[in-house]
C-alpha cells in the first residue's frame, strides 16, 4: 500500500501505532476503503469496551485474502476482522472493484478482470 494511505490508517486509527515494531501495510491500494471500513468498526469496540491492550502486529495478502494478525482482541473483534478477512475474497486488491480469487502462475490475488489482465500482460513483458 502507497505511504500516504498508511500514514492516513495509522494517524486516523491510534491503536495502529501502538505496536512496537512499526509494519507496512502489506496489500495493494485496492484495500484501503477495506481496511478503513474495518478499522472503523474496531475503533468503536475499543471505545465502547475502553480496550487498552489491542494492537496490531500485521496485515497483508495471503492465498487471495485479507490477513490481519493482532493481540488483545475480543470476541467483537474477532467477528470483525473474520468479516473482512472474507469480504477481501470479493473486492480486487489493486483497485477497489468487484473480484475474485484467481490463480497467476501459482500466486494467489484477488483482482477483477480488468486486473487480472494487466497484471498478465505485464508479466509476459518481463
């Protein structure tokens, strides 16, 4: 993900900065909306519950899909990020639109069409 979109996630969401190794949100752009959406709703847990000890350790792509590893969280929590990691399985991670899970030479991403062919043709140039 661009720097500036981090920086957006981190400074709108405090309990990402809470994690003493600092990490990179390891997707594509395509997320963003995504991972906001999903922050948001954990914001309000935290505050509704006064959690003090959830924090973030990862968050990337993994087999096509959202992966988000934390500690501290509850159950609400919990829901949330399952719900999310799912949804990532429909939304394309380089551009926000509607896709799928689909297999590039062995690597699993989800992405739409229009994706899917830029990113094979652009592996054919290389």
């Amino acid at each position: 993900m661009k720097k500036e979109l981090e920086d957006k996630l981190t400074k709108k969401f405090p309990f990402y900065t809470k994690y003493v190794n600092p990490f990179r949100f390891d997707c594509d752009d395509g997320w963003y909306p995504l991972l906001e959406e999903l922050s948001e709703k954990i914001q309000k847990v935290i505050e509704e519950y006064k959690i003090e000890t959830f924090t973030v350790s990862q968050i990337k792509e993994k087999y096509g899909s959202l992966r988000y590893y934390h500690f501290g969280a509850i159950d609400q929590i919990q829901d949330i990020i399952d719900e999310y990691e799912i949804k990532s399985e429909t939304i394309c991670e380089r551009c926000g639109n509607k896709g799928s899970i689909k297999n590039l030479d062995g690597w699993y991403k989800c992405v739409c069409n229009d994706c899917l062919n830029y990113l094979l043709e652009r592996n054919k140039n290389i």
